[in-house]
C-alpha cells in the first residue's frame, strides 16, 4: 500500500456496519466493514496508543487517581487541537483502482506493532486474505478516533467512546478525513 492520503467512514444502514475507505497517494483504494464490536475494540486500540504516547519514558510513575481529572482534561484538550488540525472539510477523492476488489473486506483483527521511526503502525485484516497497516502519528490516531465518533454516533451503536471524561464535542461534522 502506498502513503495514506484521505480516509473516510460512512455509516451503513442497511448492513448495519461502519464502511472504511481509505486512498493513496497512488490513487489506490481500500475497502473494509467495521462490525459494532470490531469499532469497539478499534478504539479501545487506539486510546492505547495515545495512551503510550502520551506516557513519556518508561519508568514513570503512576499518575495519582487525584490527578486523573487533570488528564482526562488535558487528553480533551490535546484531542480537540489535533482534530482542528485535520481536514474534514475536503470530498473524499473515489478511486476506480480497488487492489483489494470492489466489495468491502469485513475486519477482523486489528493489532499494533513497531513501525519506522519508531512510530506505531496499526494492522487491520480480516479473517483471510490481505488488510492493511498503517503507520500512525498523533494526527492521525486523533483523526481516527473523530471518524469514528461521529459514525459510531451516527450508527445509533451507544459505544462507550471516551479517553476519560470524553472528547465528543456536540457538533455533526462530516465523516472524512484528507
């Protein structure tokens, strides 16, 4: 796969699913269904990853339960200037190269493993056959968690879909990121 260039999550009534779209510079597009339970456990995966990311050296102590507010605030606040960082606002770009064929590929396992500089890469593949891994920074993982908010939100699903106190902001933004 080449370098990400804009994803996308639409709810899908009618499947009763999350549909995944993801192109490439290379004008490559990826299909794939997210289930409830998978979307579940997708976010769950990358609140990990922030939560990593956000705990600096290892060796640090453990954050007193007092302090836990304070985080739950400043991981809001972290969320909120990433999202306004990304590009929400741009059509996503459809794709007449599926290297992966026309159909959606439903997910099955998500995992993370070292990428390059030693950033996370996430893996997304389904039962059999090809998925994808791609490499993630913060923007990204931000970006991410928004889409699948606002779908899941859209889905009527009533997944528990917060790092601490939250990071819903009320609004109905679009469902795509570039």
């Amino acid at each position: 796969m080449g370098q990400m260039h804009q994803i996308q999550m639409s709810y899908v009534s009618t499947e009763d699913r999350i549909l995944f779209r993801l192109n490439t510079k290379s004008r490559q597009e990826f299909r794939f269904w997210l289930t409830r339970r998978y979307t579940g456990i997708l976010w769950n995966t990358l609140a990990r990853i922030l939560d990593e990311a956000g705990k600096g050296a290892k060796g640090t102590p453990p954050v007193p339960v007092q302090d836990e507010l304070v985080k739950s605030a400043e991981k809001e606040i972290e969320h909120k200037k990433a999202v306004a960082e990304g590009d929400f606002d741009t059509a996503y770009e459809e794709s007449s190269y599926l290297p992966l064929g026309e159909q959606p590929t439903l997910l099955f396992s998500v995992g993370v493993k070292p990428g390059p500089n030693s950033q996370a890469m996430l893996c997304m593949h389904p039962e059999e056959g090809e998925g994808i891994e791609l490499v993630l920074n913060e923007q990204i993982v931000h970006s991410l968690c928004k889409l699948i908010v606002d779908t899941a939100g859209k889905a009527e699903w009533n997944l528990s879909l917060t790092f601490g106190s939250g990071l819903t902001d009320g609004k109905e933004p679009p469902t795509g990121l570039n």
